[in-house]
C-alpha cells in the first residue's frame, strides 16, 4: 500500500456518493506498498474504508479478484470484497485509473510470527486452498513460467554467471512442474506478513488478492513458508515450517507428488520473488517510483532451499 497518485478529498467523497454510506470526513495515504496507490477512509458514519486505485492493473483483470475475493467472502473466510454502489457495480474510476473501496478490517500486521501465529496463518490458507479447489474460476497465473522468463531476460546482465546458471535452472524446473500432476486451483500468490491481519490474537483478514492465478497450491504453500516460517537470519526454520505443514493438513491432506516435490515449490518460490524484486531494483535505478525490498534475501532462500548454504 501506498501512495502514487494523489486524489483529493472532492474526487472521492464524489465517487462516495453512490455508495450511500454517508460523507467523506478525511482521508489519509497509506505509507507503504509496491504497485498501487491506496487511502484509508474515514466517514461521518463512523464506517471506516480502504480506497485502492490501480495504477497498472487492467479492469478486465480486476473482474476476475472481484469474483474471486467475493466467492470467497461467501465461503465465510476473512476475506473483504469490495464493496457494491448503488446500481451494484463494484469497479469505479478516478483520474482515468479503476479504483476499488473495501471495508476497512480491523487488525495489524504480525511482524515476527511465533509458531501460534504461523498455525493459525496455515489453517486459513489451508480452508482457502479447499474451498478455491471447489470454485470453476480459472485465470493465468501473472506471475508464471512466461512472466518469469521476460523478467529474467530483462535483469540478466545485472547478474553474476553463476546467478544466471541458478535461474536457467529454476526456470527449467517450472517446465518441469507445470506437467506435474499436482492440485491446482487460483492461488493467492504474495502470501507475506503485510497481507494478513491479526485482531485479538485471530486472522481478521487476507487482503490484497492481485496476484492471485491458477498453479499449484504447492507454490502458495511454499511462498507463505518462505517468509512467515523464517529465523532471526532470515532463513527458513525446520521447526516453524513443520509447525505450518501440520496446521495446514489439518483442512487439506497433501498428495504424495506434493510431498515429493515440496522442496523444488520453495526454490521456486524463493525464484518467483528474487525475479520480481531484482526487476523492480532495476526500475527505482532508471528513475521509477517503487518501495524496494531487498531481492537477496530471497537469493539466500533459494540457496538454502538448494542446500547450498
């Protein structure tokens, strides 16, 4: 979350209007975020609301997180849809950029996850993988084989020989993955910290649905590992990840496939996001506007998750 474009209090107690929920009292920029510019909303109701305006994702692609964050809504999972105006549109505008409003959740970020916090966090994503596998939504993974090839054909020369050897193997390895047998279904895909809530020691809310895409629920598993499973050193630690691996059966019982290849998911899990923060060090280098998060850490991911550390 975070700030790109600036909206004033006009434009959006106008866009309010037809939502009937009462007036705009005052808004205020989120101070965080990578790609979209978000505001917390406060109305003289006393209700309290999330505007994010979206400042690359098309509105073709925002249909389908619609359908998807409301047919889990519907499923009672702590996930917040976007809210209906009057005439029951979800999709709104402003300064020619589609825009979303959400209840606000209640809830903060958990900063260092204990092994309780990681259960309950696995549960959840176990009960969502579960009813996802039930739903016929289907949409592109944005973030699969084709976008992890154009990104590493973009960041390459920045990379030492060896590095490089590291993602021709990863990427060769996600060929291999895409013929695997392995449960698939949309996957929320950016499972860190900073999208889950906590409210009175409970999951409040899974927020931020906008890379979600169909793949292997192994991956989502493997990314939700990979950083809320973590040591003070940044590393995946064995008895967190057993932790979440229990909680996580507790709702969906693994295949043997998964079992089996559930090490190569958190390589390629780790790749996924060594990919994406590599390209966006690249873009704050040529003058782009991006709140970075260090891609070697997930480097250290990968090595450790090929035991190469």
């Amino acid at each position: 979350m975070a700030v790109y474009t600036e909206l004033t209090k006009q434009q959006i107690g106008d866009l309010l209007s037809a939502y009937e929920l009462g007036d705009l009292q005052s808004l205020r920029g989120a101070g965080d975020g990578i790609e979209n510019t978000t505001y917390f909303l406060s109305l003289d109701s006393g209700t309290e609301l999330v505007l994010t305006l979206f400042e690359s994702l098309s509105r073709d692609a925002l249909l389908f997180y619609i359908e998807l964050t409301s047919a889990l809504h519907d499923k009672c999972l702590p996930v917040p849809c976007p809210l209906r105006d009057g005439r029951g549109c979800a999709l709104q505008s402003l300064a020619a950029k589609p825009v979303l409003i959400f209840p606000r959740v209640a809830g903060e970020h958990i900063r260092q996850p204990g092994i309780e916090e990681v259960r309950k966090m696995a549960v959840v994503l176990g009960n969502i993988h579960r009813h996802s596998l039930s739903l016929s939504l289907q949409h592109p993974n944005p973030y699969g084989l084709q976008w992890m090839q154009r990104s590493w054909a973009i960041i390459r020369s920045s990379l030492s020989e060896q590095e490089n050897q590291m993602l021709v193997e990863q990427l060769r390895l996600k060929e291999k993955h895409l013929a695997l047998n392995l449960p698939r279904a949309v996957i929320h895909g950016d499972l860190f910290r900073d999208n889950i809530l906590f409210f009175d020691g409970e999951i409040s809310g899974v927020i931020d649905f906008y890379g979600a895409g169909t793949d292997a629920l192994l991956l989502d598993m493997a990314i939700a590992v990979n950083d809320w499973c973590t040591n003070a050193e940044g590393l995946v630690d064995a008895k967190k990840r057993s932790a979440f691996m229990q909680a996580y059966e507790s709702q969906r019982s693994l295949s043997c496939e998964e079992h089996e290849h559930w090490q190569q998911a958190q390589q390629l899990a780790a790749t996924r996001f060594w990919l994406s923060r590599q390209h966006e060090q690249m873009l704050v280098q040529q003058g782009a506007e991006r709140v970075l998060k260090d891609p070697k850490h997930c480097k250290r991911l990968l090595l450790q998750h090929l035991n190469r550390l």
